[in-house]
C-alpha cells in the first residue's frame, strides 16, 4: 500500500491549483482536508463532477492548500525538522 502522498501533491498545492489525488494514508495528515481524495474510478468521475459544478468550492480548496504548504511544507521546513533531527 501506498502511505505518503506523491511529491506532486506539494507542487500542485504549491502552485495554487485545486487538485484531486488518488487516496493515500498520510495525505490528509500533511494537507488537512485542503487536497480531494478518491478511492476509486467510481469515486473519482463523482467527484469531478460536482467540483466541476462547484467553482467556489475549488477555488477555496485551492487557497487553502496554498497557505497551507507555504505555512507548513516548503523546504525551509523540512531543512529545519532535518537538522533538528541531527542536532536536537
């Protein structure tokens, strides 16, 4: 099984860009509920359709994910949980 979200998930959120990822363990403990997931082919067409009807609702999904890796994920902080995980 796959845990971790794909290295993407950052880039994209990063970028400002709604996203829907397949279903990964750890993902809404990185991203919160900023990133939709899906299960399943079934699962997936479901969702395209409504957020293709709900603009606003992406849009806000977008900036959320925005803020989010920009307050959390950027490279900075990983450098600083590395070397804390180094020097204490």
């Amino acid at each position: 099984a796959k845990f971790d979200p794909a290295v993407r998930v950052m880039e994209i959120a990063a970028s400002g860009n709604f996203q829907l990822a397949e279903y990964r363990e750890n993902t809404k403990k990185l991203m919160r509920e900023t990133v939709v997931e899906f299960n399943s082919l079934d699962d997936l067409v479901e969702k395209v359709k409504f957020y293709l009807d709900n603009e606003g609702e992406r849009k806000r999904l977008a900036k959320a994910s925005y803020e989010l890796v920009l307050e959390k994920h950027t490279i900075h902080h990983r450098a600083e949980e590395i070397l804390k995980e180094i020097y204490g």
